[in-house]
C-alpha cells in the first residue's frame, strides 16, 4: 500500500504521479475517484485567458508543422519551468547550447529542428526514419 496526499495537483506538468515515476517508484497507486473542485468565473475572463496561452504558444511553438510534440523529454526531474530556467535543465536549453551554439533549423533530409523551439522536429512531408 502506498500512502498518496488526499490532494494531488493535476496541473500539467506537476503531476504527483508523473513525479512517483520520475523517481523510479515502480509501485504507483492507480486514480479510483476524483473530486474536483471549481471556480466559477465570467466567460470573458476565460476567453482572454485561453487567447493568452493560444498566443504563448503560437509565439513559441511551431503550431500547423507537422511534428509529433515536443521530442525530448525534459531530464533532472524538474517539474516547473522555473526550476528548469533556473538549473538549465530543459531539454531545449541543452538544444540551443550544444557545442555553443544551437539545433535550430538543423536538416538531416525531410526533418529539421524548429526555428521556434528547439524541442519539435517538423517533418516537411519527406523525413524517413532512415
């Protein structure tokens, strides 16, 4: 039997569970049931929020390439993006920084790393896995 908090934050990526893993805990407990609590809030203030993240991630991510998502999983067991920021641990940090310099726009054949971030290999509609 493993012991879990009576609360666990879902939040993307802070997840408990994806922490249990991440530490190498083999035995992790299975969800049952789920209560959620919400806040209601004005339709105006959640549609400005969703165009925030919508513009966040146009800004930063290759969104309308074909790529699969981000590649690389993010190593050292950061959750946040601040303790990534600040331990340089984000798989794109290493990206944009090996041998002093950057992934981005590197070309084998069809596949390219982004321009945009380094994270998401876009397929131009000729990569092959070979």
């Amino acid at each position: 039997m493993i012991s879990v908090p009576s609360t666990i934050s879902l939040v993307k990526p802070l997840s408990k569970l994806k922490e249990m893993v991440a530490k190498g805990q083999r035995r992790v407990p299975v969800i049952l049931t789920v209560r959620f609590q919400l806040t209601q809030r004005r339709q105006d203030e959640i549609i400005a929020e969703l165009r925030q993240f919508q513009q966040y991630r146009q800004e930063r991510q290759p969104l309308g390439a074909m790529t699969m998502g981000s590649t690389f999983r993010n190593p050292g067991g950061f959750f946040t993006t601040a303790e990534m920021k600040e331990n340089k641990q984000a798989a794109a940090w290493y990206l944009d920084h090996l041998n002093g310099g950057t992934l981005k726009g590197f070309r084998i054949g069809g596949a390219s790393v982004s321009e945009k971030h380094p994270n998401f290999i876009i397929n131009d509609g000729n990569a092959t896995a070979k």
